[in-house]
C-alpha cells in the first residue's frame, strides 16, 4: 500500500468519525467545530470511539450481541496498541491519532471496561450511591477530554481536574436524561442509585428483590433533582479552576456548555425527565439558541 492510498484511507476513516459524532452526538459535534483546525482530527476519533462504545448496546437486538461488541473494542485496543491493522474506519482513525499523539492506553482501556461492566449489570442490579454513577461518568465521559487535553499536548493538572468535573456532570446528566429509554428498554430505573430511590419513596421490595416504583413520578422527579444537584456541583468546581487552565485547554472543555443546557432544561421542566420538551432541539433548547451560546462561551474563551 503506498502512502498516497494511506492518506486517502485515513481521510475516508477520519470523514466516517466526523459523521458519526455528528449523527448521534450533535451537541458534542458543535463542541469540537470550537477547537483549533489541528486538535480537531484527534477529537473526532476519541469521540467517535465514544459513540461506538456508548451505543453498542443499544443498536443490538440481544445484548449478548452488544457485549461482543464491546469486547470486540477491548481486544481491539490491544491491537491498535501492538500496531496490528484493524479493518474499521473509527478503529483506524484512532490508531492514527494514537501514533500521533501517544495517547494513553489506559484512559481507553478504562472507559470500554465501564462499559462492558456496566453491559453486564443485571436489571435489579442498581448501583447503591450517586458516587457509582460518578465514577462510571469519571471513566466513561472525562477520560475522552483527558484524552483530547494529551491530542493537544496540553499539560495541566488544573485542566485535567476541570475535565474530571466536567465529565461527571456531563454523565450524569445524560444518564438522567436516558431514564424514560432504560424503561423502555426494560431496564427498570437502573440509574437511579438504590439510597437514592429509598430516600424518595421510589423502592419497592417484591418478594424479597428491591424494584424501582415507576409510577410515582413526584418521588422521581425529587430524585433526579438530587442527582442533578450534584452534577451542578462538579460544573460549578470546573468554573472555579478557570483562573488556573491554560487558555488553550478552554475550548476542550466546552462541553460543560451542553451539560449547563441540559441542567437548565431539566429544571424548567420540574426535573421531570417524562417531560417532552427535553426531547425537542438540542438537550431542551432550539438549535439556533444552542449553537449561539456555544459561540458565546467559545468567543470570550470561557467554558
């Protein structure tokens, strides 16, 4: 293969990353059309690679099917690692970004192994504090601007604690956001932490198994408000470590943009996530409005 056909392949493969963030992850796609023309590339493969992951459960009819997937992308990591070929174009692109960039493989390797874990929970099985979901957020949401910060050779501990917060809030907040498709998926209310759902009249226990009431939508909305409280609390520590992230790190962590949209459309709509004004335009929001305050935060250097 000479390298003209190299270059040719890695654009098609760079291209199919780029609309797949755009296709199932728009509000984040506007996000990296904020960053500097030479992080771009690198950012769309990491978030492409979170597209695979996030939604290979939810496109397979079993989900046996979908945990393959996802340890399809465990095994694949390995390879990328061992400079073995991977006939995918996100695999590719990431392989390419990675040689690049020296990503670290552990941060990849942590987020598909949240997923797989989390691909293996049972349906009773609910996590028992908000800390769980922090932490799936932590390995599954911050590692990608963790990821981002080192494409763009950014070296900052304050930057790299900002993404931590960002992302949880970021996770958590769509994890919410998704409650009404887990029930439809037959998942129960499998985000909502057991002390959580005690707390709020939300827990049942049927035959000696703890089930999540589904038709008390008061309780609910009362514990999704208390989880949304927290996710409010990480996007609030982020701002607070503005003085101390190098200016060019802000436009990584614009995706606290999105999460403070989403947070203001849950609480217009009572923190009730049945609520279908949170389904129309962007997280809640028109997309002119959006794309608009995103420019806004992009523009004075903020996130």
């Amino acid at each position: 293969m000479n390298g003209g056909s190299v270059s040719s392949g890695l654009r098609v493969a760079f291209s199919y990353c780029v609309q797949q963030v755009r296709q199932y992850d728009y509000h984040h796609y506007l996000c990296l059309l904020e960053l500097p023309p030479n992080m771009r590339r690198a950012a769309f493969a990491l978030r492409a690679f979170n597209v695979e992951t996030a939604r290979a459960m939810d496109v397979a009819s079993d989900p046996k099917i979908g945990l393959m997937r996802l340890l399809w992308w465990q095994e694949a990591i390995d390879k990328i690692f061992a400079n073995k070929l991977i006939e995918h174009p996100t695999a590719q692109a990431l392989s390419s970004v990675i040689s690049e960039h020296k990503i670290s493989k552990g941060w990849l390797k942590r987020s598909v192994e949240a997923r797989i874990n989390d691909a293996k929970r049972e349906v009773s099985d609910i996590p028992e504090t908000i800390e769980e979901l922090e932490r799936y957020a932590e390995d599954t949401v911050s590692t990608i601007l963790y990821m981002t910060l080192q494409a763009g050779g950014i070296r900052s501990t304050a930057a790299d604690h900002a993404a931590s917060h960002i992302g949880k809030a970021s996770g958590l907040l769509l994890l919410l956001k998704s409650l009404p498709y887990h029930l439809n998926r037959h998942r129960q209310f499998s985000y909502v932490p057991a002390k959580v759902a005690t707390k709020h009249g939300l827990s049942n226990d049927i035959g000696g198994q703890a089930e999540i009431r589904m038709d008390f939508r008061e309780g609910l909305s009362n514990a999704v408000f208390e989880m949304a409280s927290v996710a409010n609390a990480h996007l609030q520590k982020a701002r607070e470590l503005a003085g101390t992230v190098p200016v060019e790190a802000h436009p990584v962590l614009l995706p606290s943009v999105p999460a403070q949209v989403l947070l203001d459309s849950l609480s217009r709509a009572q923190f009730d996530v049945f609520d279908p004004r949170l389904t129309r335009g962007i997280l809640g929001i028109p997309p002119l409005w959006f794309q608009l305050r995103l420019k806004w935060y992009s523009w004075r250097g903020k996130y």
